[in-house]
C-alpha cells in the first residue's frame, strides 16, 4: 500500500469515528454545531501522529483511536474559539463559514466548550476498559490534558494575546509557537507512543520529534499566511498582520523565515528516519511538515 493509499485509509478510519461521538443527539442545535466543526473537512494532522506513533511502537490503531479522537475534538474547539470576535475574529475555516458565523457566537462558544469536554469524557472512558492497560491509557490521557491546558496551548495562546501589538523577542516567540501549536503535535506523537507501552526515554524522543514538527508547521502556516491565497488554504491569509500578531515572519523577514523552516525540515526527516525508520510515521512527518510550498 503507498503512502497516500495508507494516510486516505486511516483518515477515513478516523472520520468514521468522530461521526460517531456527535452522531444526533439533544440538543440537536448544540450536537450540530459541534458535528460541524468537527467533522469539516481537514487534515486530521494530530489523530494521525498518534495512531503512526503507536503503530511505530508495535501498538494496535485500536490501543490509541480514543486519543487521536480525542486530540481532535481539542484542536477543533481551539479552532471554534480562536475564530471568535474576541480573539481573531475570521469568517472562513477548512474552506467554509465559521462556527459563529454559522451558529451565532454562544453557540461557537458552547460548541467548543461541548468538544473540549467530549475529549476527556472519550478519554476517561477509553482509561476505564478493561484489559490491563488502565495504567499506560492514563499516561497517555494526561500527556494529552496537560499539553492542551494552561502548561501548553492554552498557555501559548495566551501569550499571544497578551503580546499583540507588540514586538517580541525570540524566545517569547518560540514559546508561542511550541505551546499554541506545538504541544499538541508533541501530544499526538507521545501519547500515541505512551499508549503502545513506550518507555519514558522513548517518548522523550518522541517529544522532541514532536517540538521539532509543531514548530516546522507554524512557521510554514506564518510563511503562508504571506505568500498563499484563501482558496489554497481554506482559510484568510493576511490575518496575522490585521491582528498584529507576532510571527517568524514579522520577526525574522520573509527569506529568514523561510531559511529556519527548511532547517526544521532536515531536523525532522533526520530525527523521524532514526527514531522510527523508513515507516508510515516517517512519511508522515514528512508530510506535515511540508505542507504547501
């Protein structure tokens, strides 16, 4: 099976089982919000990672489904509210209308804050299966728990607020980065690993692999925000500027910019070839990394 065969077979796993977590349910305005988010066309970057991570391990796509699931709900609640007024304020999302514009703004609100907890209610269910892995399931779980709260994107986005309008120093900008989106490509890589049974020195490696691509990805997303269009994307382009936002490109310039990303991409394939060799995970990597030149 090529590369592109495996990753249209497992998104399709995927999708299949988030429609099941939001399938018609009251009520229905609420569960229909929530449903479209979730379920709007995309990537799937995250659940992906962790079910590579764990099938690197030796693990079975069953012993992390519940979790990529899980870090999917997260990511699309963090979507739904970073669209709202009071953060970034966009109209288009995964090529189609907002959450808030589509539903109004506290319905987004209760739309996200629905998913954020549907992910902790799917991985608590997932740790209380029997079967003698409550123990690496709940590592797992809080790998995911700390890295999309205060310690990680929560934190990360936070900075970034508090930081608009102003102009940062690198390290402030790397902390936003790796936390707003990083930490939770971290999170997909090493619970994905955790719930194989990988042992602390293996996820650490994992983690690291993780920093490396979270950062590659949102300096490409800073690069593109410059140099793509809406219809690529499926999102506006020119909203970091709009927002006053700090970015590898408002920091370093556009050809810099460009320069650090492609050393993040070597640092990468070299560390995902030795880490997991010449397997899906690898490719994958690869892939997410890339993205759109």
């Amino acid at each position: 099976m090529t590369f592109d065969m495996e990753l249209a077979a497992k998104r399709s796993r995927i999708d299949a089982a988030l429609t099941e977590y939001v399938a018609d349910k009251y009520p229905e305005t609420l569960w229909e919000a929530m449903a479209y988010s979730l379920l709007a066309p995309g990537k799937r970057l995250r659940p992906l990672l962790c079910l590579a991570a764990c099938e690197a391990e030796n693990g079975a796509e069953s012993d992390a489904m519940p979790l990529a699931c899980a870090l999917e709900m997260i990511h699309a609640y963090s979507l739904i509210h970073d669209d709202l007024p009071a953060l970034d304020n966009d109209d288009l999302r995964r090529g189609r209308l907002t959450s808030h514009i589509v539903y109004g703004e506290a319905m987004a609100i209760l739309a996200g804050d629905g998913l954020l907890n549907m992910a902790y209610e799917t991985m608590a269910a997932f740790c209380c299966i029997d079967g003698g892995q409550t123990a690496r399931r709940a590592a797992a779980m809080r790998i995911v728990a700390v890295s999309a709260g205060a310690y990680g994107m929560i934190g990360g986005q936070t900075v970034d607020v508090l930081n608009e309008n102003r102009i940062v120093d690198e390290t402030t900008l790397r902390y936003i980065h790796e936390n707003k989106t990083g930490r939770l490509f971290r999170a997909a890589l090493c619970a994905g690993a955790a719930a194989a049974g990988a042992d602390a020195a293996r996820v650490a490696r994992y983690d690291a692999l993780g920093s490396a691509v979270g950062f590659a990805f949102q300096i490409q997303d800073d690069i593109l925000d410059v140099t793509s269009s809406a219809s690529t994307l499926g999102k506006n382009v020119g909203g970091d500027s709009r927002n006053h936002k700090n970015t590898a490109v408002s920091l370093y310039g556009l050809d810099a910019a460009k320069v650090r990303y492609d050393a993040l991409c070597g640092e990468v394939r070299s560390m995902a070839l030795e880490l997991a060799g010449e397997s899906f995970l690898a490719a994958l990597l690869e892939y997410t990394a890339v993205r759109l030149r």
